[in-house]
C-alpha cells in the first residue's frame, strides 16, 4: 500500500497533551458545579462570557422580545431549515415502529420505543451564532416526543442572539437558559437549585463541551462524542483544486482545531490544493482561525488507487466525508466508518450543516466506527416486554427455564420458573425437579 503524506498536521502525541489539558480543566470545573450548583455557574460565566444576568432562564416575555429583533427574511430562512430537517426527522420516526409477535402459542413478545423524558441540548454559540443547532437538536427531540427540552446557547457578544433564541423557540424548547460551555453542560447533567437536571445531553460544542458530556456519561446519557468539527474530501481528477480548498477550508474556520483532510489518487490535484488554500487565505475574512488549524491539522494523503483511499478514509472516520470521484456510488457502498457522506460535487457539507435536512450533530475523533449521528432515533428507548396468555406456555416455558437456570446453578431463578409449572401444568416440582 502506497500512501504519502504530502501535508501533516500535529503529531498525535501533541494532541494527546492537549487533550490531557482539557481532561483536567473539565474535571475540575465539574467538581466545582456539583459542590456549589448556581454560585459555581454564575462565577463561570462571568469568567468565560462576561455574562452575568440576573436569571439564566429566558422568560416568555425575553423571548417574544428577542424574536422582534430578527429580519422577516432571517425568520423564514430558519423556518425553511426547520421544515426540512422536520419533514427527515418524521420520516425517520415513522420509520420506527412498535412490535408485538406471538413467537409460540400463548406467548407475546413485545417492544415499545418511548421518548427520554428530559434532555438538554447544548447549542454553541459563543464564537459563531449556531442558528442551526437549535434545528438539529431541540427540533429532533421535538419530533421524538420528550415531554422536557432544555436548551442552553451562550451570550454572542455579551447577550443572547435573537436569531439562536428564535430557532430554539420554534423547533419547541421548553427551556432556554444563556448559558455556555462546561457550565451549561454541567448545570443540565448535574443540576443546580434553578435548574433541574436532564436524563440526557445532545449537541455539539468545542473541546471542552465534548470532555464534559464524556465525564458525565452514565450520569445521563449523551447523544455522542461530537468535539471539534472534522471534514475529509475525497477527490480524483473530475474535480479542481477550487473547490477542493473551499470545502477544506469552510469547515476549518470552525476552530482551532478542526481537522481537514484531501484524500487523493491525483498528485497535481493535490499540489493545487495546498496552493489554492494558501491564496485563499490571504483573502477568506475568517482566515486567522481557518489558518492554525490548516497549519496544525490540516492534511493532504496521496494514494494510488481507489481502494487505498477507501482503506485510508475508513481508518480516519472522519466527521464529515464530501467525496467527489468518478465513483461515488462506490463510496457510498463501500464506506462504514464516518459520520456522515456530502455526494458528488454539487452537494457540499454546509448545505448539510445548516439547511438540507440531514442531522450536522455527527461522530469524531473516530467514533464514527460505532456510531452514526444525531438523529431522531437517539431520543427514543426501545424496551421490550413479555406476556404468556395461556396455562400450556406457561407450563412449557417454565420447564426449559428451570433447567437453563440449573445448569448456571441458579436455585432460585429456577424456582420462579417451577412455581409456574406447579401452577399452571399441575406438576409438583421441587427446587430442579424441573430440570429432571
């Protein structure tokens, strides 16, 4: 296999420091957050954004006053994304369905998927209004039914943004608190005086809010590990460096830390590339972050065949994987680690992120290996149940348990199967007896 590494970024063992930093900062401020609840939050808040408002909580007057403050135009943008990524979701939904079967006569096997009763879902916003977080998390876990949805959004620019507010409002929050990073992660997981905590966090954030819900897994539940954003382009020669470096670039003015990847087969695409994403910037506004994670994370992977790149892509997971080949269909077949696929090159990833409908809350630092995205599915528990109807299943059922149970040598699981059996097929089993 020939793989060669034009571009590099970091060494995984300077990343490997700089998440050992974020690991121990996240652990502290939790600790904090549990011992001293709000007076924690408040102190965090006024630290981080300079935020110190006399509640959190938006009421239903802030928000109405909030929503006067947003353009008719921005208004029907965000319901126009909102319709798409509700009309997915629902057919998602719709895709999931109750069961009930008779596996033998009498006996009724069952499951039932039901909405997690409370949620909090993080919408970042302290760098860049994240308009459409609010669609992907608060409206998904409308459509999903959860009876609770809190949602916290930091202040952009020392108050909240009438634009974020709005989307959260609209896709059907119950709550909304200005609240950002570790304090609001730790305020919905752990609870504090003024804010009761949730069963389970959603969305997406930076380092630090992707460190927090990892700490606080089994606490609540989480949706996934969604940290800085990633993005990987797959490219032959049916496509041009312009685009190429665009959609490297687009996603790297994220943060500091966003990786980007060129995969290719094609050595002059490749070196185009990495020319085209230096002239652009010097002219892209957003340059000055969209460059140190080029310089730091950025990379460009030279193969020689299709089937190295697929090896190299599944390896990586990365995030979001635009391909624009000659064989996309392929790649679509072929793929199974990543978080989500932008096809051919009309399609691009922040058409995914903001508008087309699709979940942009996705797996990274590799958990596309086990795991998709964000999607109406995950705010719904699947639980099954069981019912035997009959006196002849009962009794039936019941002589295979109690010797299954004996032969792990549990007595009494196999006593609950033998009372049955006394009952139900008038035999006198002893403890075992059934196992005879």
């Amino acid at each position: 296999m020939t793989v060669t590494y034009l571009k590099r970024g970091k060494p995984e063992n300077e990343r490997s420091d700089d998440d050992a930093k974020v690991r121990s900062l996240v652990e502290a401020t939790l600790r904090d957050i549990d011992t001293r609840g709000d007076a924690a939050v408040r102190d965090l808040s006024e630290k981080f954004d300079k935020f110190s408002p006399p509640a959190f909580r938006l009421s239903s007057s802030d928000i109405d006053a909030l929503m006067q403050k947003v353009s008719t135009r921005d208004m029907e943008d965000i319901r126009f994304a909102q319709k798409q990524v509700r009309r997915f979701a629902e057919a998602q939904r719709a895709s999931m369905t109750d069961i009930e079967i008779e596996t033998l006569p009498g006996v009724i096997l069952g499951h039932k998927n039901i909405p997690v009763q409370s949620v909090g879902c993080y919408i970042p916003g302290g760098k860049f209004p994240m308009v459409a977080s609010a669609h992907m998390s608060v409206l998904t876990a409308n459509v999903a039914g959860v009876p609770r949805i809190a949602a916290a959004t930091p202040p952009f620019k020392g108050a909240p943004n009438p634009a974020v507010i709005a989307a959260m409002h609209l896709g059907g929050a119950h709550e909304i608190y200005v609240l950002g990073g570790i304090q609001a992660i730790g305020a919905m997981a752990i609870g504090t005086a003024t804010i009761e905590p949730v069963h389970m966090l959603v969305g997406p954030g930076n380092a630090y809010v992707a460190e927090a819900k990892r700490q606080l897994f089994g606490r609540v539940g989480i949706d996934l590990f969604a940290g800085p954003t990633e993005t990987m382009v797959i490219a032959d020669d049916t496509v041009d460096a312009e685009i190429c470096a665009t959609d490297l670039l687009g996603q790297a003015e994220h943060g500091y830390n966003s990786p980007a990847v060129l995969l290719t087969n094609s050595r002059k695409l490749a070196e185009a590339t990495i020319d085209e994403i230096a002239r652009l910037l010097e002219i892209l506004p957003t340059a000055n972050t969209a460059r140190v994670s080029w310089d730091d994370y950025g990379e460009v992977i030279l193969c020689d065949t299709y089937d190295e790149m697929l090896g190299v892509a599944n390896d990586i997971a990365s995030e979001h994987v635009q391909v624009m080949t000659d064989r996309d269909d392929w790649f679509l077949e072929n793929m199974h680690s990543y978080g989500a696929l932008f096809l051919g090159p009309r399609t691009n990833v922040a058409n995914g992120d903001k508008v087309i409908g699709t979940n942009h809350t996705l797996p990274t630092k590799k958990a596309g290996r086990y795991t998709g995205g964000l999607w109406v599915g995950k705010f719904l528990k699947t639980h099954s149940y069981q019912r035997i109807v009959t006196d002849e299943a009962a009794t039936l059922v019941g002589e295979y348990g109690s010797r299954l149970c004996m032969l792990e040598g549990f007595v009494g699981h196999a006593e609950q199967c033998n009372v049955r059996v006394r009952r139900y097929g008038g035999r006198n089993v002893a403890y075992g007896a059934a196992a005879e």
